[in-house]
C-alpha cells in the first residue's frame, strides 16, 4: 500500500484519485494527526422493492418478525 504525506496528496489529488481508481490499490495520507485511506469503491446496484402483497410470510416467519427473535 503507498503512503503519502498531506502535502503529496493535495499537490496531486485528481491524479492520485485517478490512479486509485485504476489500479484498485489503497492509498494512505499520513497526516498530524493521525492517517487517511483513499481506496476504490463501487455502488451497488439500487434494487426496486417489490411490490405490496407480492412476498407473503408464513405465520411463523410472521411470528419470529413481530417477536424480536426472542424465540430462537
């Protein structure tokens, strides 16, 4: 993983962002007071909720649902 100091990444963030995403590799900024990690990350994909009265639960999924799982 590469360490940079604050000073690096702001000279060259759009760069330094650009070559996290491409590479796939973390970056770490030493900073005073402490370090920060800049590393890809991909969105899920929105799921669409199904619609009402598609999903019916059985009465005991229904029964464990309105119980907290107190009765495992």
């Amino acid at each position: 993983m590469q360490m940079l100091t604050v000073s690096k990444a702001k000279s060259g963030f759009s760069r330094l962002a650009r070559g996290v995403i491409r590479s796939r590799k973390a970056v770490v900024v030493k900073t005073p007071t402490g370090f920060v990690q800049i590393a890809p990350y991909e969105l899920p994909e929105e799921v669409q909720p199904w619609p009402l009265g598609t999903v019916r639960l059985t009465p005991t999924e229904l029964k464990l649902h309105n119980s907290f799982g107190e009765t495992l």
